[in-house]
C-alpha cells in the first residue's frame, strides 16, 4: 500500500475564513493536554500528545492552532478554578464597579457571561443585585457557582443556546467574555451568538491575551491546545464585522502579561461612538506589522532561543547541586515544560493552591503536584514560578523563601533570578 498520501497532508483551514493555513508561526514539538492531570494510578498509562503547531493565516491573519481535540472532550469537566487567584478577583471587582457605572446597570438590567467559570465575576453582579446569569460547559466548575448564588446554564454558547437564552431572558445589556475567545473551536458560531444574545442598545466586553505582547515578550507558553486561536485587534474587528459587530472602544490591561478589553456594539447602533484608543492601537498594530505575512514568521527563532537560556539556567544549577522546585501547576506551565524537555531531573516537584490538582502530576512531564507547604518543609535554592502573570502575588506570598536564602525563577520572556 503506498505512503503517498502521508507526505502531503491536507492543509488545515483557518475556523473564520476557511482559507488553507500554509504558514506556520511557530512548531512547539508535540505536547499533552494542558489540563489533563495524571493520577497516580494513571502513571503507567499511555498519554496522548497532539502537534502544538501555531499557523498564521495568510487572508485574515487569524493566529490558531488545529483543532486536535473537541471542546466538549477539554472542557466537559475542567482543572481551572478563577477564584485561586487573589489578583484575579480583585481584577474582577474592580471590572464590576467600572461597568455598572459606565452603563448605568440596575436590577432592571440583565447581565450574561459567557464561560462564567466558578462564578468568581458575576457574584459581584449578584451583590449588586443586578440579574446575572452564567454559561458554563464544565459541569463540575459550574456547580461551584450555584453553590454560591451564581445562576448558571451548563451548555456550549453559539448560535443555538443564544436563542434559548433570549426566548427565555429577552435581550441582555452586558455580554461578558473574559478569556474565553482563544478557546472557542468555531468562532463564527460563537460570534454569532453574541449578537443574537445582545439587547439593540447592550455592549459585549471580552477579553483576551493581545497577541502583540504575546510576540514582542516571548510569552509562548500561553499557547496550548485549550487556546485554538490568537487575537490582534486587527483580526478581531474582522470577524467581529463579519456577525454585524462593531468594536467601539480598547484597554490594554496588565493581566496574563497583556490582554486587551474589548467594547462592541451592534452594528446599527451609532449612540456609541469608535474612541481615540481603538483607531490609535489599530494603527499601532498596522505600524508594526500585523496585516503583514512576514511579521509573523521570525517568532520561531525567538522561541528557540528561550529554550536554550532557560535549559542553560537548569543545567548549571544542577552542576552546582542546586535544588530546584516549581510554583504553579497552570496550562502554560505544563507548555513550557514539555517543550523545553524539563522532567524531575530538573525539577523536584511543583505546588498548587488548588486542592483538585495536588495529589496529581503534570500532564508529559508527571512532576509532582503538592500543596505550597511543601517548599518550607524541603527548603529549594531555586523557586521556578510556572504562571509568572502572578509572579508579583506568589512572591509576596512565598517570601519566607528569603530565611534560608531561597530565590525565585521566572522564566519568561527570558530567565531572571530574583534575589
């Protein structure tokens, strides 16, 4: 039988256009699921990899990945629980209090939020006394917003559920979507959703890590087979477009190491004017390269050199007998160790604060996962903060590092020691 039809794989095609992806931005090797946890028990298994293998595409300049794996099979009973992060809640709160003002929201308002987590954002809404509602696909994270007076729907969001939601609740004033977009298989569904959940005069907010600041700061480890797709501002307007959409107005926030705020409206709704922001970041992105194919094909190499620096790093230490322990057990962890090649011949073991991870290993590399404990009792030289977006809270939290001379390690964008 001949392997003929093996040399030439069919193209993939971009999940907005429908264009064939021929160009990749960057080959991160083959890698686990981000969140697939090992059990003990599971030790000896056999562990799917999949092709961690980014493309950029050449007609609308959508960033993505393959889609190995459904959603349902990722997220049907998910590891990420929103509210182990103390900055992340105080980030949602403060959202909260900026958008009820900005909108003017009341408790003859209806507020929905897409992939609503464990309700750690809209219980603020909650005790505002502003209706909400969350959508959430993982059974077991969802459960854990009811329990606090979250009102949430266990379903996929697309076009279908939107019209179930607004037969049922009518039209809502505020969509939310906050990190949600990267990990949506079929975004013209998706998207379209949006639009038939929102009220005529209703605002939807996503946010989502900017693509600029994942290029120019190295931040490869934030792609993982969960985030299917990369958003510029550029490519976002465009699908956004596409569904009858228009983005108004842009922050740039600090949270996981630059992620943009988007504000869109409908179309026919022109009581919202396009602010100074958007067209002055839309013009940045232009000015630096994102409507151009070859701005996206020398990431590689910068990737490539990471590696190396941070494979430097662990091998001298170790020649110097050093010990060496990880903080975090987060998705993007679990990428830079399984592309790096880093096993427990670097790296003793990690610690979680979430108690549905300790007990565990990490998915390829099977580090051990225990509770943050477990650095005063063995006392590592070095700390190496897997989810460095926190960096500032972890090593607030973990100072006590500092009595036997302990230091910490973020890896990203390259290896810095912090004394």
């Amino acid at each position: 039988m001949s392997s003929q039809s093996n040399s030439n794989p069919i193209p993939a095609t971009c999940r907005f256009c429908g264009e064939s992806l021929r160009q990749t931005v960057v080959d991160l090797g083959m890698s686990p699921l981000c969140e697939s946890y090992v059990s003990a028990e599971g030790l000896n298994q056999m562990e799917p990899f999949y092709p961690l293998h980014v493309y950029v595409c050449q007609n609308c300049f959508l960033v993505q990945l393959e889609e190995f794996v459904s959603s349902e099979e990722i997220f049907t009973e998910y590891a990420y629980f929103s509210s182990y992060s103390d900055s992340w809640l105080e980030h949602a709160r403060e959202y909260t209090k900026q958008i009820v003002e900005r909108l003017a929201l009341d408790g003859e308002s209806h507020v929905l939020e897409l992939a609503s987590n464990d309700g750690y954002l809209l219980r603020n809404f909650v005790d505002m006394e502003i209706p909400a509602l969350g959508v959430e696909p993982a059974a077991n994270v969802a459960k854990a917003a009811i329990d606090i007076g979250v009102p949430t729907v266990v379903e996929f969001f697309g076009r279908a559920t939107a019209q179930e939601l607004v037969d049922e609740h009518g039209g809502f004033d505020l969509v939310i979507g906050n990190n949600v977009l990267a990990q949506v298989p079929d975004l013209n569904d998706f998207v379209a959703g949006m639009k038939i959940a929102l009220a005529p005069d209703g605002v939807i907010t996503m946010e989502f890590p900017h693509l600029m600041r994942l290029m120019e700061e190295n931040q490869f480890d934030t792609i993982y087979h969960e985030h299917f797709s990369y958003f510029s501002l550029l490519s976002t307007e465009k699908i956004f477009s596409a569904h009858g959409l228009t983005l108004y107005d842009v922050e740039r926030l600090p949270t996981h190491g630059g992620s943009l705020r988007i504000y869109a409206r409908h179309d026919e709704d022109e009581s919202k004017r396009i602010t100074d922001r958007l067209i002055d970041l839309r013009k940045e992105e232009e000015q630096a390269g994102f409507a151009r194919l070859d701005h996206y094909l020398s990431f590689g190499e910068q990737v490539r050199e990471t590696k190396r620096k941070l494979l430097e790093f662990l091998i001298q230490a170790k020649r110097e007998d050093k010990t060496i322990a990880g903080y975090g057990a987060p998705g993007k962890g679990n990428t830079l160790l399984n592309y790096c090649g880093i096993r427990t011949d670097f790296i003793d073991y990690t610690v979680d604060r979430n108690p549905y991870k300790q007990g565990k290993f990490l998915p390829g590399t099977h580090i051990p996962i225990f509770a943050p404990e477990k650095i005063g009792e063995t006392q590592p030289d070095y700390v190496l903060i897997l989810p460095w977006n926190f960096k500032d809270e972890i090593m607030d939290q973990m100072s006590g590092i500092r009595d036997w001379g302990g230091r910490f390690v973020v890896p990203i964008p390259e290896v810095k020691i912090y004394p």
